[in-house]
C-alpha cells in the first residue's frame, strides 16, 4: 500500500467544490480545505505506482485545480 498526500491549489473560491470532487475519486481517502500556501490537502491510498499515477492524472484535470504537489510517504 502506497500512502499519498496531495497539496493543492485552486482559484479563488473553489477550494470547497474541488475538495468535493476529490473525495468523489476511487483512492482518495481525505481531502479537506487547509488555509495557508495551499487550498485544499487530499490523503490517497493505493496499491501501486501505477495506481498512484492514474488517480493524479485525474485529479489534475478538474477544473479550477492550478497546480499540485504531490508527497509519497515513506
């Protein structure tokens, strides 16, 4: 099991819907709006790297995200 957290930031406003839609993603365990640098923090779970790569591919296409940074944890 591969443990993930991803940083996030989105335009002005839609921290709440993104954090939505990513909890709605298959290995997206937590995601929570966060004030600071970033907008919104997500905990994904996944058996592999390839599992790892297909959920942040998705997730980075949701409308109003800007930029990630993604943390594996070791």
């Amino acid at each position: 099991m591969v443990v993930i957290y991803v940083l996030v930031v989105t335009e002005v406003g839609k921290e709440n819907e993104i954090a939505g839609s990513l909890s709605k993603i298959k290995g997206v365990t937590e995601a929570k709006t966060v004030y600071g640098e970033f907008d919104v923090v997500a905990r994904i779970e996944a058996q592999n790297l390839k599992e790892v790569d297909e959920i942040i591919t998705s997730l980075r296409k949701i409308p109003g995200i800007i930029r990630t940074v993604t943390l594996i944890s070791a």
